[in-house]
C-alpha cells in the first residue's frame, strides 16, 4: 500500500516537538570518576564508545540517597525542565499555555502524589478544567503509550490541543554501588524532558506527520530480565538490566513490526525509522533482524551518542533529530518503536 488515503488524513498529527535537558553535561569518564568506580568489571561499561556524554542533574544531587531527597529531586527537576520543553514546544507552532485541553505525562523514575500531571496544571497555570492521564511504571517503552492515549483523546476531540510530556529523571533511580548492574545502569540512563503537541485538525497542517496505527507486542517469559527490585541495604529500588535483554528485543522485534504493517504498507515502504536509544547491544541487534543499514538508525544513534538514554523520551529525541534533518516528504512512511519491561515493543506508524 503506497501513498494515503483521504481518510488517513482525518488522524491527529504531530505538530511540534521539543526537548529540555539539565545544564550540566558529563563525559562517560567524568561520571566514572564522580561515581567513585574501581572495580573493573563495572568500569568497562564508561569505557564503551556508544555513548559520549550525558546531561545529570548536578552531581552533588546525584550522590544523596534518602528517598524523601530523591523524590524532591525528581519533583522539582521534573517541574522545571517539562516547563522549559512544554514553553519550547509551544512556541514552535505558536500556541499558547491556554491552548491546552489535555495532559499526558509519563515517567518511571519518581512516584509522586499528587502526579505530576496535577503539579503542572498548578504551576503553569493550565485551565483547570484541563484533563490529565498519567502513565508511571512502565519504562522505556511508555513513551508510545502515552502517544497512543493522546491520541485517542485527539481523536474524541477534535481542534483540540494535547501535550505528551516524557519525563525522566534517571539519575534519581541510580545506586551507589560496585555492582555490575549498577555501574550498567549508571553508565546508560540521563535526565531529560520531551513534549509533543497533538491535535486532530479539520484542515490538517501542512508537514507534520499522521498518527495511523499503534500496536503493541510483549514477548512470553520475559518479565524477569527488566524490573525494579528493592534494594533492603539501600532502602530504594534499583533497577535491573538482564544480560538477555538485547537478544530477547532482537528476536521479537520482526515480529512487532509485521503486525504493526500488516493490511498496511511494505517494511520496503517505510521511509524513516524513530526509535528509543535502548542500548548498542539492542539498536545492533534490531539492526540486523529488520535488514536495516547504519543509515536507517542514524538519529537513534546520534542521541545515545550525545543524550544517553532518557528512558520513555528517547523516541522523541530521535523524532525531534529527523525534523531538524528536513528530509520527510508527503506521504513518506516512519515508524516509531520503543521497547521496555514487559518485555515490551511498542509502534507507531506515521505518515507525512
């Protein structure tokens, strides 16, 4: 199926995208030496090429390890970099705080209540009867569900405006320890925001791409190999990465995309590729299933590069990387992927 139909047109695009990181950047080798690693087992995972720098809240936050601490970090970093992405985001297309009918913010590096949603609404001053969803716990892959929720939101409301706010303040889960796993995770995961405005327009705008299909896969017998478990010596839960994480996305992943394809256009058809900066181990191995070149990922790999990964965000960097490109043309087919625990694959197929 190549090209769209009319009715492909009656779908909620995304009309603007924008990003917000701490000021504070840190080489892999700078966060070794901060985090006081000598073991060098744990040390070779800052000493992998793939990823260059980082952006952390400021260290002297990140080395403090009471939960309370740890929660007030998230809630104040979360509140002022999602405003500095939401005010970006708006700006981009002209639109104003008033504007927004819908909120839906996702994370899974701090459980607050009242939700974050609550806390925007208070301190940007939305519409109080502005609506709000709020996805926690489901990891890396939760960016694409939340998207498909505004999207559904869009789709009930049309000329309407809703805002995807991605925020993940990593650096608030670390551990502070000599394990393997710890130094993984510390060596992986960053702190960022990324915002996407939504609306289903009766005259749709011009380049900013549909929202046609979401589909979701999660692969049988893997719920142990990522998961929070507590950690009693550190009274907090930690995050576990399971060595066969990267084979197990790897050997599933053709399968998530031809469901998401099928009744629709050819793997030969998409265009462009948008997906969560995971890990190296994982893009290489979805990379070789998909048949896909160096090319393909170019974006993905430019933010692990640059960012690391910001977790349920990482898709909207990459996203936000293609638009600076200018290379989408109408009716050009993408799809977005993000993957996390479950094991989850979630996708999204877009089109110009």
């Amino acid at each position: 199926m190549t090209g769209a139909t009319d009715s492909n047109y009656l779908k909620p695009q995304i009309l603007s995208v924008a990003t917000a990181v701490p000021e504070q950047q840190y080489s892999q080798q700078q966060l070794a030496q901060l985090l006081n690693i000598k073991n060098e087992k744990a040390l070779r995972f800052f000493n992998n090429k793939h990823i260059e720098t980082r952006h952390l809240v400021a260290f002297d936050q990140i080395s403090e390890q009471k939960n309370s601490a740890l929660l007030e970090k998230f809630k104040q970093n979360s509140i002022k970099l999602s405003t500095q992405a939401i005010e970006k985001a708006l700006q981009n297309i002209k639109l104003k705080l008033s504007d927004i009918d819908y909120i839906c913010c996702v994370t899974s590096t701090g459980f607050i209540v009242p939700a974050l949603s609550t806390l925007l609404v208070e301190h940007l001053n939305l519409n109080a009867h502005c609506e709000k969803t709020d996805i926690v716990g489901m990891g890396c892959s939760a960016g694409l569900n939340g998207l498909s929720a505004v999207n559904n939101w869009c789709l009930a409301h049309p000329d309407k405006n809703a805002l995807l706010i991605c925020c993940e303040i990593s650096s608030a889960i670390y551990c502070l320890d000599e394990t393997e796993n710890s130094a993984l995770v510390n060596s992986l995961f960053a702190d960022g925001v990324a915002v996407a405005v939504v609306s289903l327009a009766t005259s749709p705008v011009h380049n900013a791409p549909h929202l046609i299909k979401f589909t979701s896969l999660t692969a049988k017998n893997t719920l142990p190999y990522l998961r929070f478990d507590w950690n009693d010596a550190q009274n907090r839960y930690q995050f576990f990465i399971g060595k066969e994480t990267p084979d197990l996305l790897g050997a599933n992943i053709q399968k998530a995309i031809d469901y998401l394809l099928k009744d629709g256009p050819a793997q030969n058809e998409i265009k462009h590729w948008i997906l969560h900066s995971g890990g190296t181990a994982i893009l290489d191995k979805v990379e070789k299933q998909l048949s896909l070149n160096s090319t393909d990922l170019r974006h993905t790999r430019s933010v692990l590069k640059k960012y690391g990964n910001v977790s349920s965000g990482s898709f909207l960097f990459t996203y936000k990387e293609l638009l600076s490109e200018k290379s989408a043309k109408k009716n050009e087919n993408g799809i977005m992927v993000t993957m996390g625990p479950g094991l989850t694959i979630e996708t999204a197929l877009i089109r110009w």
